[in-house]
C-alpha cells in the first residue's frame, strides 16, 4: 500500500498550493481557462484530489447514477457482415447478380471494389424471432432465442474503412494513435470496486492480435495505470505473473517496497502524477499474483455452466474469454473487452465463400453470447452490466470484384455506410431496434447512429456526461467523443 507519509505529502502539498499568494504568483496566466473549464462543466476526477492521486484505482462516482456499473464489449475484429446476420433485405435478394447501380459507386472509395461489380443477396435464411419480432438469420440458431433481451442499432456508420484505422476509431474516437480506448476512460472515471483486479482487462481469441494492435486498449496521455491489462488463455494469465525461481513471495514484497520507496523520494522532488501510477502499478502486481490465477481458472464452475458456454477448460477460445468476462465483472471489473479475430467477411480462396467462412465463424461465438446473456440475468447481474457486440464497420449490398481472383465474388468489401451493433442489459431497452437501412441496405434512412454516439451511450449507461468526462492534455481538455457524439435516448430503458 502506499507509505502515510506519502499521503500525507499530497496533501500538504495541495494545501500549500491552494495558499492566496501562491494562486496570485503562480496561477493569474490560468483563470482564462478555470473559467472557461467551469463553464464547461468539465470534471477531471484525479486532478486537486491528493487521495485519488495516491490511490488513482479507488473507486469514485460518475456525474449522476448509472444503470451499468461495468461493460462488457464484444469486438468482432475485422468485422461480420450485417446483411448475412441482422439486416434481412427481401430487395436484396431480388437483384442478386445484376451490376450494382452506379450511384452505389459515384464519389465512393471502397477497398478492395474494382470495375462494376453485382449486387450480392443475403446467404442466410432470415426469419423473425421472439416476442420483439427481430430479424435473425440461421448463423446465429442459438442468439434467436435472446433477441428480447437486447437492442439493435441497425443504421450504424463511421468515418473510416480501413480495418486499423477503422478499429482505433470504434474504442479511442479518433483514427490515429495516441488517444485512450474506452476502457481506459471508463476507469479513469469510474476507478474499480476491486483493488485486487485491474480495472480494464482485455481478452483476445481468434490467433491473432485485432489490426490496430495493442492501441486499442492503450491509456494514450491518460496516465498508464488506467491502460487495459491482456490476459493471455494459455501459460500465466499476466506475463511475468509468477515470481523467477528462487524469488520468495517475501522477497518479492521487499523489493517492491524498496522500489516504492525510491518512487516516492522521486515524486517529492518532482510531484509528477505518473510515479504515483507507476508505484499503484506495482503494488497491484503483487496483489495480481493472489487473485488473477483464481480468476483464471474456469474449472472451478460448475459443469452445467462449462456446457452451457460450451467450454473446454483445458483450451484458450472465444467461449473460455465470455465466460472469464462474466466471472470478472462478477468481482469488479469495470470494463472487459473481448477481441476475436477472423470476421473480415470477404471469403478466401483457400476458405471458401463467404457463406462458408462467416458461418463457420458464427459457429464458434453463437453458443457463448448467447449463454453469456442468459447467464448474466439467472444471476440478476445483467440489470448492471452493459453487454455491446460489433465490429468496426458495416459490409456493402454488392460483392467485391477483386482483380486476381478466381472467383472475384467471394465475399463484401468495407462499407462504412451502414452496420449494425446490438446492446443488451445495464440501461438500455429489451427486444427493441432502432434505425432502418434502405432496402439494398446500403446506406440508413432513418435512426442513422455514429460511432461517437454509441461512445456517448455507454458513457451515459455507467452514470457519465459524455461532454464533461475530460483530461486535461496539451493546453485543452479531450473527450472520449472529441467534439462529436450525442446519446441515443431512443434505446435507453
């Protein structure tokens, strides 16, 4: 834990700054932008506060109650196509083969798209389901029976069609590097209700890392405490988790005292907030060693759930990481973020159509969501927890006509038009859609919905005004929704 004298120091030295002659020598060049802050009503929860500064994990309030005290946001990287899934277009199917309109194709940039290609039909078999009536394709047999507890956003769009460019854009708001993911703002706000766990855990399946790498969970200027941790499916859960060989848990203990020790004299001198994080780093490493390996291990639930999720303890996968999000959120995580690779719906030569491709994908997810919602509300949790599935972007009405190709028709290229992402639980609506695509399904008509407002929508779900969750960086306060976003009332319960 950190030292009393060091708590003490933070608040001796705000109370010495707060001093009259102090705030008249020091601060006059910054009442400018006090007042325009104040006005703002921007709220930066670890600055002034010499308690969170020390502990900058505790957990804190939001601007007002939220529904949801944690998410859990399930990313298809690469992204599913919309129209083989949720997006049921009768039209579609109507014009299937024939050359795609050219307004579909006017002042347009796709990536892969060459010449005049054909409009594609929707592969799978569409039927409503449920009480809400939700449209459901046969991918996803096992989702049907859950639709009346989630809500669609069927007319989605972003700003990019790049897959890294695209996947940055979805989780930190802007398409270059250097801005915090999502989770890292929702920690940086909310801290964590659990001092033994991180507060944002990352959890990867698919083989392979998403696009944009590890950015996508990365802190950017917000201090590094508040970065995702990944927690790997196979070896130790946290590289480094266990201690070298013949390093005793005792020995480990001194050392990190040591090193804190030095870090404090460091932050005396220079009153630099990121050896305060960099000293709770280490602490809560040493407590990762006790509760991270319990966590981990799913064999200890019951075998009815194991089969429920359709787990194979002893393998790393998809239906392993739902289930570990379920068990992290249950201790306190705040905010779990599941990455799977492998839905980059184009088809492959080797894999076959799109059809076969995207099914075989649905194959391996549809069990697991669907147990992860069932579960969550038989153990009354998903009142509190917000569940968000989808990609970075949406899949176009017309096939791709890839040069190079035996077969150009494989799959659908990028489309950043219109995509669907469905919510369930912790503040928004049960069996309810919102938004309409046209009837090709490229472009929304009506509800259409941005990535920024989704960010504003989750904000909103755990307690935050999106506008005043803000750090201070460069001269300005940012925003997980720069200057964009507004909250998508229409879903919320």
């Amino acid at each position: 834990m950190l030292s009393k004298s060091l708590l003490e120091e933070l608040r001796e030295e705000t109370l010495r700054s707060d001093t009259r002659r102090h705030f008249l020598k020091q601060c006059t060049t910054g009442l400018g932008m006090m007042a325009m802050s104040s006005l703002a009503g921007c709220w930066s929860p670890s600055k002034n506060d010499p308690v969170a500064v020390a502990n900058p994990m505790a957990a804190r309030f939001p601007h007002f109650p939220g529904k949801a005290k944690s998410v859990i946001y399930i990313h298809c990287a690469g992204s599913p196509s919309q129209l083989e899934l949720f997006d049921y277009k009768p039209e579609l199917i109507k014009v299937s083969g024939k050359e795609c309109p050219p307004s579909f194709l006017e002042g347009k940039t796709f990536a892969f798209i060459r010449g005049v290609p054909k409009m594609l039909g929707p592969q799978g078999q569409f039927a409503q389901r449920g009480q809400s009536g939700a449209y459901v394709s046969d991918y996803l047999p096992q989702f049907q029976s859950v639709v009346d507890n989630v809500s669609f956003l069927k007319a989605m769009h972003t700003d990019q069609f790049n897959h890294a460019p695209a996947q940055l854009f979805m989780h930190t708001g802007s398409a270059r590097l250097g801005r915090p993911s999502m989770g890292s703002w929702v920690t940086y706000g909310l801290g964590t209700e659990n001092q033994n766990l991180p507060g944002f855990v990352v959890l990867a399946s698919g083989g392979k890392a998403p696009d944009a790498g590890k950015s996508v969970w990365g802190s950017g200027f917000l201090p590094s405490v508040y970065q995702g941790v990944q927690c790997r499916t196979e070896g130790d859960p946290v590289l480094y988790l266990s201690d070298p060989d013949g390093v005793s848990r005792n020995l480990k203990k001194k050392t990190i005292d040591a090193i804190s020790k030095v870090n404090e004299q460091h932050y005396q001198e220079f009153h630099d907030p990121e050896t305060v994080a960099r000293i709770s780093q280490y602490e809560m490493a040493f407590k990762m060693q006790m509760s991270v390996p319990e966590i981990m291990d799913v064999s200890k639930e019951p075998q009815h759930i194991l089969d429920m999720y359709g787990v194979d303890p002893a393998q790393g996968s998809f239906a392993r990481n739902i289930l570990l999000s379920r068990r992290l959120v249950e201790k306190g995580v705040r905010f779990v973020q599941l990455f799977d690779w492998g839905w980059d719906s184009h088809g492959t030569d080797s894999g076959g159509s799109l059809e076969v491709g995207l099914r075989n994908k649905c194959r391996q997810v549809d069990k697991a969501m669907t147990a992860l919602l069932l579960d969550l509300k038989q153990r009354g949790m998903l009142d509190e927890v917000l569940v968000v599935w989808g990609g970075e972007f949406g899949r176009t009405p017309m096939a791709e006509n890839r040069e190079g190709r035996a077969n150009p028709y494989m799959g659908r290229d990028h489309h950043t038009e219109a995509f669907t992402v469905w919510l369930a639980g912790g503040g928004v609506k049960e069996g309810f859609s919102w938004g309409e695509t046209d009837p090709m399904g490229y472009s929304g008509i009506s509800g259409r919905t941005h990535v920024h407002d989704l960010q504003a929508t989750i904000l909103h779900c755990l307690g935050f005004d999106h506008e005043k969750l803000t750090y201070e960086f460069q001269g300005r306060p940012f925003r997980l929704t720069d200057v964009h976003g507004k909250v998508i009332r229409e879903i919320l319960a």
